[in-house]
C-alpha cells in the first residue's frame, strides 16, 4: 500500500491531508488545531472513541455534542444530532476508503452521512490504514464484511449479520444499514480534511 500516494489522491479530490504513524501524534495536532473557543461534533463511530478524540476536547474545554454520551435524555440526543450538523468541527470515520481517495460511509439514523457533506464548519474524516480497499466495490465489500455486522453485533441488534458474521441485506426491523454515502470529492463549500493514522482502528 502506498500511503503517500493515496494521500495524493485526496488531495487531488480537494481534501486536506494530514497523517500520523500513532495515536499520540494524531491527538497533539487534534490540540493545535482546534480552538478552545470551538464547537465539535462527532459521528458515530469507534475509531474517534478508540482515540479519545471526544476526551480529549471535552478536557480542553470545547464545546462538544457527543450523542454517545450515556443516559442523554431524548431531547438531548436529538439536539446534539442536530448540532453536530452545525458545528465548527466535525469528526466521523468511515467505513472504508478507497485507494483512488473516495469515502464510503454507512448509517442507520443519518445523522453522520448528512453532517458529513453539509453543515459544519470543517468536517475531518479519522480512519487508520484497515480502511483502506482498492475500489468503492471493495468498499463496500468491507462493509459487508466488516463494518456492518461488527457494528450490528456491538449494539447487539437482531440482525441476521449477527450470527453469521456476513451482511445478508436484511429485512430486519433493527437493520442499521439505513444510508450509504459516497463522497467522490470534498464538497463545495466544506472544507474537508483527511486524517489517515497507521494501523488498525474501529470497524
Ligand atoms: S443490512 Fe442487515 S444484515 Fe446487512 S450488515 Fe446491515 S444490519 Fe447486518
């Protein structure tokens, strides 16, 4: 895999690029980058929590909407979805990346593939090296592989994925792959960023 490459092909498609060997790395620039003063919100997802990004701001003082906070009322976690969408940062994974510098992401209530194209200040997209594949096929291949039934199994949802560790494009009243996204090109009007970490992170 030839990292600078891809990170060539992001610039390419109008991301910003930025990329770390190790967590430690990735969190000192998360704390020059962002301003005390701001406001982040974060997408589902593993990978931001695995490297305390949430943490981390919340200690610098930032304001945060994190819908993963526990016991949030409902007009709480409605809220925060809602401001994510508007803040001055937005962090989300995805679930896989191409090779060629396309982003796929998959999503049961929406609020990360909307906040993700629209909305905030600067959206920056967190995912280590495991998330890279050779084509949005491949991509998706991941979330079906991967992605969809780790998530499914982690919120212990009665999915056929569950049990068979394979997406089986369920009919299931909890299925949580609502939403797919691919984003070809930085948006207009979204600046974007890419932080790509070495390694294995989230799912
Ligand atoms: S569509 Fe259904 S079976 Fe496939 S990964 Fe999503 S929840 Fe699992």
């Amino acid at each position: 895999m030839d990292i600078r490459k891809i990170l060539n092909n992001f610039e390419q498609n109008g991301f910003a690029v930025h990329s770390f060997d190790n967590r430690e790395q990735l969190l000192d620039h998360l704390k020059a980058s962002v301003p005390v003063s701001a406001t982040a919100g974060f997408g589902g997802s593993s990978t931001l929590r695995e490297l305390g990004i949430p943490e981390t701001l919340k200690a610098m003082g930032v304001t945060t909407f994190d819908h993963w906070e526990p016991d949030l009322s409902p007009e709480d976690l409605l809220r925060y979805r809602l401001e994510q969408g508007r803040a001055d940062w937005f962090f989300t994974s995805v679930n896989a990346a191409t090779e060629n510098g396309r982003l796929v992401l998959v999503d049961g209530v929406g609020n990360r593939v909307a906040a993700a194209v629209y909305g905030p200040g600067k959206v920056v997209y967190v995912f280590g090296t495991n998330k890279i594949r050779e084509s949005v096929h491949a991509a998706f291949e991941r979330v079906k592989t991967i992605a969809g039934p780790m998530r499914a199994k982690s919120l212990n949802m009665k999915t056929p994925c569950i049990k068979t560790g394979v997406c089986e494009d369920c009919d299931s009243p909890q299925r949580i792959c609502r939403a797919k996204l691919i984003v070809d090109r930085a948006p207009f009007s979204t600046p974007s960023e890419v932080w790509l970490i070495d390694g294995n992170w989230g799912y």
